[in-house]
C-alpha cells in the first residue's frame, strides 16, 4: 500500500514547511503523484494556512488535499508543540481521500471541525463518524479546516478513505473510582443521590478509598490521604444499564463543582434519575493501557495487521501528563514503522454504543488495511 507520512518543523510558519513534508513523504511512499494528501498544519498557520495548502497540493500534484490545523501535531516519527511545524500523509495506488457525498458503501466518515462549527445536527445524522475538533480553539483564521485545497467556509469537512477496510474505537483512559449505580436524584445538571447515598460523600469515600490504596502501593503504611479530590481529573460516566458502562459503552461528562452545602455534584450534562453513573478519574498509566488494550482489539477486529493509522488525542493528553506523548509511545511500540498521523485536538469524534459522540480527555485511534 502506497501510504506514507513525514513531518517538518521550522522556525516560522512558512509555506515551504507543507511542500517539504509533502515531498518526503511522497518520497517514502516511493510516488511521484499523490491521489490525496491529509494535511495538518501547527496553530501558527491558523491564521492564513492558504499558503501552505496550496505548496502541498503543488508538491503533491494533486487538487485532494484535506486536513485542519492543531496545535500540536505528530507523526509516527515525531510530534510537535509551539513551534510551526506541517505533518502530511500522502495516499498513491488504490487508496484515495474522497469526498463524503461519493460514499456509496457508508463508510465510516473522517470528520474534522473547528470548535465553532460543531453542532449535533451533521454529528448524529446516522454516518458513522471518527476524528477530532481542531485545537485553533479562538478561532485565529477564517477557517481551520480544509477540503480540495481550499479553505472550507463552513467549518468541518467529512471525507471517507477509498480502497481499505477501517476499524475505529475510542480509548478514554480512565480509572473506576466506583461501580456504576442508579441515579435516585437528580435536579437539572445537578446530581444528588447515587445508590442511595449523597453523590459527593460517596465520590469523596471512593477517593479517599483511591488515595490509601495509592500511597499504600508506593511503600506508604501512613493510611492517609492528604491529596484533595480533583475535580478537574474527575469524570461522570453514564448509561442506561451498569452493563453498559462495564462493556464500555457508556457517555461521559466533566465536573463543573462540588457542592458542600448540600453534598451534589454539578456536571456539565444534565443527568436524569434512573440512568446508571460511574465515578472516574483521569490516570496516565490506566490511559496508556487502555490504548493498548484498543489497539490489541482493533487489529482483531481488522485480522490483519493495519496498513495505517490516524489517531486523535485530547490536549489534555498525550505529552501534557509529563512531556511525554505516552499515547504515540503506545501506539508506535505496537506498530513499529506503520505510518501514523494526528493531532491534539479540542475534542475526540467517536461512535460509541451506536451513537456518534463528542469526547474529552480521549484518544481515538483508527487503523487501516487494504481491502482483500
């Protein structure tokens, strides 16, 4: 398959950066004409990635050229963050990027939107969706995305990958501070009882339950926990059925506040009684082997070793745990040399228990074959 990636990083956000990276990769793919080429630009093209596209569809010799800027960016052979910088996959032979009204066979569809575009009408209009939300979060340019060279007006872009079988799933990286239980109460965005108990006293028990057992684990016999809940680390996660939330398929919110006076937590979606929540927090080691865990199930599901991948994380991921991008680590250890293209974005596109969904702190992770 004549697929392959390359990034380069400079200085200035100059054109030049696109045209280098389209022709190294074009290069590695061994072509001369790309049939298509994603393209993601560093925020610092933000505000006029006109330039760049247009030096990558010139190196590329080809018109099909899609893509958003981000800002941070990767490869499989490297990532970047605050520094201008084009990463390029290049597609040749029988594969090709093309445009979602040819996409007879309802493929999958590879969506990205800038922040201000995203609405739930085109995110659940029965298209399976995989991709991320650009990271240009203030909206610098006139656009932050792009199709056929050119700036797209409207703010998102949906293309399929002709030619190849596709597997997609989204990693959420988090660790069970409880098992799901029933919703007894719950006002408006505020959830008041959970199994019978008040949500916060029995989210601050599983915490404290988490922290002995931490510091227990690093030799400490103290038994206490002096570490405050973290509301920021905290995740709601929700369903119908506590089945659901332990295969996986479940929905999942952030915490705006807790509330002392009365013991409720206030979410950023509103919950109803009856529906089954999972106290979680955000932890880099649970992360790192929940993506190998998806990566495992997903080369299971494709029965073949992918040909490449694209994979979207969250800001609040990746080299933001500790200057480390834990997430390409896995993913490059468990397909060394395959070619890998993705950004850190302001949110992750994935469908979840049939229903496409707009996720945070997330990794979605998407391998391809070619068709047999």
């Amino acid at each position: 398959m004549k697929v392959a990636t390359s990034i380069a990083i400079g200085k200035q956000a100059d054109s030049a950066l696109a045209s280098q990276a389209a022709l190294q990769a074009m290069d590695k793919a061994g072509i001369t004409i790309a049939n298509s080429v994603l393209l993601l630009l560093s925020s610092e093209f933000a505000s006029d990635p006109q330039p760049a596209i247009l030096a990558a569809a010139k190196a590329a010799n080809c018109t099909q050229v899609f893509g958003c800027s981000a800002s941070g960016i990767f490869t499989e052979d490297d990532w970047v963050l605050d520094s201008p910088a084009a990463a390029v996959m290049v597609f040749g032979g029988e594969v090709s990027i093309q445009q979602a009204d040819l996409n007879h066979a309802s493929q999958p569809l590879l969506t990205l939107t800038a922040p201000n575009a995203l609405n739930n009408d085109w995110l659940q209009d029965g298209q399976v969706r995989y991709g991320g939300v650009s990271g240009d979060a203030v909206g610098h340019g006139p656009f932050s995305v792009w199709k056929n060279a050119k700036g797209e007006s409207t703010g998102h872009i949906e293309a399929f990958i002709k030619g190849t079988k596709l597997v997609s799933k989204a990693s959420h990286g988090l660790k069970f501070l409880t098992k799901p239980k029933k919703i007894q109460q719950a006002n408006g965005y505020d959830v008041e009882l959970v199994g019978n108990q008040a949500a916060y006293l029995a989210l601050k028990k599983a915490w404290n339950t988490h922290g002995k057992a931490s510091a227990s684990s690093k030799g400490n016999r103290s038994g206490k926990n002096e570490v405050p809940l973290p509301s920021h680390l905290v995740m709601a996660t929700y369903a119908d059925s506590a089945e659901a939330i332990l295969n996986g398929e479940f929905e999942q919110t952030s915490v705006i506040s807790f509330n002392e006076e009365n013991d409720s937590i206030t979410l950023a979606q509103a919950l109803k009684a009856n529906q089954y929540l999972c106290w979680g927090v955000r932890d880099k080691t649970a992360a790192e082997s929940d993506l190998l865990l998806t990566s495992i199930q997903l080369t299971e599901q494709l029965k073949a070793l992918p040909d490449f991948g694209l994979l979207f994380s969250c800001l609040g991921r990746g080299p933001f745990y500790d200057g480390i991008d834990h997430d390409l680590n896995v993913i490059t250890k468990q397909f060394p040399e395959m070619p890998l293209l993705g950004f850190y974005g302001n949110g992750e596109i994935a469908s979840v228990a049939g229903k496409n969904q707009l996720l945070s702190y997330s990794a979605v992770l998407s391998l391809f074959s070619k068709l047999s």
